[in-house]
C-alpha cells in the first residue's frame, strides 16, 4: 500500500517519538480495494496532549480532542489524528458512556463497526489485520466485528451503514450480521434524522441499491413508514408487469446515481396505495398520485432534515414525475413551443431530470425496453441541446423588454405583469419576435 507522503510524514513523525501509529479504518478499506481514499485518517498510542507536543508549530485544528482526535492540516488538507481508545457501554444506544485512551492499538480495533473498517497500516509494520477484514474484502462481505447484536445495540446507526456499505461496494451481508439487521432494524427509530439521512442517500447511490433494497425493504420502511405498502402490492393495472415496491426499486436503480433523483424515485408512486380506484374491468387506476405522492415527498425530506434546496426540488420533481411530455396537440418533447413551455416552466436543469425520471419510470414498468427509452431521451436530449444553443427567450430575464420599459408606457402595477407575461407568451409561442421595437409596439396596442 502506498501511503501518501504526507500521511507517511506524519506516523513517522509519532514513531520517532515513541507512539505507534498507523493509517486505519476507512482508507485502509479503500486502499486494498484499489480505489483512492477520500481522506486518511490515523491512530497512534499517543494521547491528546502528547500528540499536541509532536505537532508543535503544525497548523492544528482541536475540536475533536476532548474524544482524543486532533486534526493537523497540510497544504489545506485536514488530516485526523485519534488516540487509541476504548468505549464504555452505549446506554443511549447511540454514544458511549465513557471514553479510555490506550496504547494497545488491538483494543482499538476491536471497538470498530465492521471487519473491514477494522484494519491498520504502517510502513514498517504493514497491513495489521486481526478480525478477516482482508478476507471479507476477497469475498466481497460486509461482516461485524465481534457479536452482531452487540455492534448493532451499541448504534442502530450501523444497521444502515452495513446495508450502505453493501450498496456502495455491491457486497452481500454475512448471514450473522445480515440476521441482526433484520432483528434489530426496529431500533433505527433511537437515531437522529440527519444521520440516517446522510447514510441512506449513499446507499441509494450505491452500484448495488436496487439488491439491498429488494433484500430489505422492511429497513427501509422503518426509515420512511410510507414505502411499507409498497411491498408486494399488486398494481393491478395493464401498464405495470411488477408490483409497487418492484417497479419502485428498477425505478431508483435506472436513474442517474445523484441523491435527489435516487430519493424522487424512492418516493414517486408512494401515494399509489391511497388514491387507487378500480374500474369495472377489475383493473386499478391511480389518478391524483402524483399530488398524494408529493405531500409524502415533502413530509419525508422535512422528517429527514434535508436541507430547503432539496427538500422543494425533491418535492416538485416528484408532483411532475410524470407530467405528459408531449403538447396537448399531441406533437412531441421535442418540438420547440413544448420545450420553451417546460423550460419556462422548470429550468434547465429540472427538465433534463424529468426527462431522466421519466426514462426510468418506463423502464421500471416493464412494458418496454431501456434501449427504446434511451432513444427518447436522447432524442429529447439533442432537441433540447440545439433549442439552447439559440439561446432562446423562455423567462422573462429573457425578454428585450423590462419592467421599467412598460412603466414609461403608462403600465402600473399588476398590469405591468400581465404585460410582461403576455410578451413573454407571444414570443414563446413564435407570434412576436424577441425585439425591443416590436415588443413595445406589442404593448401599446394592450393599453
């Protein structure tokens, strides 16, 4: 393993103190797998005070050190520093009780989550490797260090970060840990909103999210109540080859890996179950949907504290998810008056997401082929790449005229508005050029 030349600086600089020290968890894990470690994180037997006094004149940051992290900082690149330590019981279930430094770095090892989280390296020692942690990595496991439960009764938490972790690196659980998952996955409710938000928008990214969500879906339902009809329910309607929860998972897993279209097609037919209607035929109908499914969307990303942006963004994609992406005339997503209408009406970057949302909500159904819905994408696409290298007018920041033009006509107040939306139409819809002149000719003849 190569370490980086700082991360080598910096575990000599404690070894030549006296203090063992080695690269640990996470990009060790990364490392063996031959990807690039996001960030390097180390472990030494020296304690808060004494790594103080080795990275003397360093720039240091020392908000973690009451835990016995110091984060020392080279060229603008934070790297964390923790002391050996063990853990007292977790009575909250979440934080343990009490916190000891030690100066074996086996004790350690043997606090951590997972066996590939627990593995050390140092240039002089090489890989330490006391729970398989290697191993699971060759056979592709996500497995506990020490007793499942125990693990899991510490931090619920880490029931959804063994499901990430699986997701992320297309892993399988071992049998041990996955039979813990599904014993103790009630108790994620004892974990804050913010964490089990930013561990389920990882898995939902992962290579592998469609398989752990089929494989659980009862964790999922504990993390959001509103997918727990899901499983199982027959649609009943000739459109759809799967059930709801089916269709859902092809959904999330044909979509771009971007956390808030992953989340909008987690959530985009959550209001199936309550607004379904049955015809004569037997056959259901799911009409108001996507408004039912909406109201989900927006109660969901408020109970799991995602940030305003996303929360409007999320809630707005999935209200539209299946707007019709043709004119009422019937002519295509790619005629222009179309386009200029949706790009007035959500921007560029949320029609490029509806077209992608509705690619995977077609190739979730299962009534058609993901290389004929690639095809209407890009073709949508393409129409929708040459209409912007026009650099078209389709907002009124657009328009040669403003507010203060129709202002020194005479306009006042909400007619100023209307005026301006009017022009905007006209010129959308090819019936005035987008010419200051014209424009204002235009206008005169409303006053």
């Amino acid at each position: 393993m190569q370490l980086p030349v700082p991360v080598q600086d910096l575990i000599a600089r404690l070894r030549r103190a006296g203090f063992p020290a080695y690269a640990v968890g996470g990009c060790v894990r990364d490392a063996l797998l031959g990807l690039t470690p996001h960030d390097w994180d180390l472990c030494t037997a020296a304690s808060p005070e004494e790594m103080k006094r080795v990275f003397a004149g360093e720039r240091i940051a020392e908000t973690g050190l009451r835990h016995g992290t110091l984060t020392v900082i080279r060229d603008h690149v934070p790297y964390e520093i923790t002391a050996f330590r063990t853990e007292g019981p977790y009575s909250d279930h979440r934080h343990p009780d009490s916190v000891s430094f030690v100066t074996d770095v086996r004790e350690d090892l043997s606090r951590r989550d997972f066996t590939v989280n627990a593995m050390a390296w140092a240039p002089e020692e090489g890989l330490l490797d006391l729970f398989g942690g290697r191993e699971d990595l060759e056979r592709r496991i996500i497995r506990c260090v020490g007793v499942p439960e125990e693990r899991f009764e510490e931090d619920a938490l880490r029931i959804l970060r063994a499901l990430r972790f699986a997701s992320v690196y297309d892993f399988a659980l071992d049998p041990d840990t996955a039979r813990a998952v599904r014993a103790l996955y009630p108790t994620l409710d004892r974990v804050a909103a913010e964490r089990l938000r930013e561990e389920l928008l990882k898995l939902l990214c992962g290579r592998a999210a469609g398989r752990i969500l089929r494989e659980y879906p009862e964790v999922f339902s504990a993390v959001i109540p509103d997918l727990a009809p899901m499983a199982g329910y027959d649609q009943r309607n000739h459109h759809h080859r799967f059930d709801l929860w089916e269709h859902t998972v092809r959904a999330v897993e044909s979509s771009p890996p971007e956390p808030d279209l992953r989340l909008v097609m987690l959530l985009h037919d959550t209001g199936k179950p309550a607004s379904r209607t049955m015809d004569e035929r037997g056959e259901a109908h799911y009409r108001g949907h996507p408004k039912l499914s909406a109201e989900i969307a927006a109660r969901v990303t408020d109970n799991l504290r995602c940030d305003r942006a996303c929360q409007e963004r999320v809630t707005r994609l999935v209200l539209y998810h299946d707007i019709p992406l043709r004119n009422e005339d019937g002519s295509p997503a790619t005629d222009r008056r179309f386009l200029l209408r949706r790009l007035n009406q959500f921007g560029e970057k949320d029609l490029r997401a509806l077209f992608r949302i509705h690619r995977a909500d077609r190739i979730a159904t299962g009534i058609t082929s993901p290389e004929r819905e690639d095809a209407r994408m890009a073709q949508r696409m393409e129409a929708l790449d040459a209409l912007l290298r026009e650099r078209p007018c389709f907002t009124l920041r657009d328009l040669a005229v403003n507010g203060s033009d129709l202002t020194a006509l005479g306009f006042r107040g909400p007619a100023v508005g209307r005026a301006l939306s009017g022009l905007l139409n006209a010129v959308m819809e090819g019936r005035l050029p987008n010419e200051k002149e014209a424009l204002l000719d235009a206008v005169k003849k409303m006053s």
